[in-house]
C-alpha cells in the first residue's frame, strides 16, 4: 500500500456512518497494515483532570497499561509536553515503559481538538528506529486529519462519558 492509498482508506473509515471507537479501532489496524514494521497501533485519550492516559483503541497485542499517569513513560511526557516524541531506541530512553519485550522504537503523536491535547497515537515497532522522516510525514498527515474531523469526540469525558 501506497501513501495516497493510505490516505483514501483512512478517509473512508473518516467520512463513515460509524461510531468513533469504532473508527479509531479501524484507522490502528490499517495503520499496523500499512507498515509490517509497526507492531501495535493505539490511542490513549487523555483524562486531564485525574492526570492519567486512559487507554482507548488499539490494534495488538492487549497491554497492561491501561492507565497511565501523567509524566510517565514515553505517553506520559507527551501528555506533559504536548509534542511528538520519537524513541529511536527504546532501549536508551530513561523513562520508558514497555508493553512488551520485544518493543525496540515508538512514537506518540498528540492529537489536540482545536488548542485542547485530548488523545495521542502511539505506535510501537519491533525494529529500532522505524519511524524515519517518511514513516513520520505520513504520520503527521494522518494524525492532521484525526485532529480536523474526529478530534472533538476525544475529549475524556465525551469518549467515556
Ligand atoms: N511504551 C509506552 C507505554 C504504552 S505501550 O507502548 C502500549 C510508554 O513508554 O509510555
């Protein structure tokens, strides 16, 4: 698959008569389809109150880490700073939480609903350094089109609510 063929199937699942968990859950399995380098593909939402990552949909392996607070781990400091984060390899990152052993790069990409941090993308590979310039260029597009047209329905208490 292609990056325009990408970004006509994200679409399609965008523009659907769906549920939104429903249309999270579609976008990681065509995210994880897309590149066989990447191993699990998730949203957190974030709850900014409690100051915890709550897990949402994901397509993977199931992870333990369901709650996360604020701070921790690669999603914790992206909820912090509310910039992308690359872990080239996860295996020098000093705060780092692993879902699973055989994890070696990660990304999380915030996902703000107009100025508001409401959810990230996380990704996880099992090769070191799998998100290069390509990887996060359509990453970012994918992630641009989340924030404009799904991002409102990520607010914690909407999604859960
Ligand atoms: N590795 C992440 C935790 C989430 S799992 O990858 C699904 C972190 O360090 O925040």
């Amino acid at each position: 698959m292609n990056e325009a063929e990408l970004i006509a199937q994200i679409d399609g699942v965008i523009f659907a008569e769906k549920d939104l968990k429903q249309k999270l859950a579609e976008l990681c399995r065509i995210l994880n389809n897309f590149n066989p380098d990447f191993s699990w593909v998730g949203f957190y939402i974030m709850n900014h109150q409690q100051r915890l990552l709550h897990l949402g949909p994901y397509w993977g392996n199931d992870t333990e880490h369901r709650l996360i607070p604020f701070g921790r781990g690669i999603c914790g400091q992206v909820a912090d700073s509310g910039e992308s984060y690359i872990a080239e390899n996860v295996a020098e990152e000093s705060n780092y939480i692993a879902c699973n052993v055989d994890v070696k790069s990660e990304i999380v990409i915030p996902i703000f609903h107009g100025e508001t941090l409401v959810a990230q993308l996380d990704i996880d590979s099992n090769v070191v350094n799998a998100f290069g310039e390509e990887e996060v260029s359509i990453l970012n597009r994918v992630c641009d089109k989340i924030n404009h047209h799904l991002s409102e329905g990520m607010h914690y208490a909407k999604f859960f609510g």
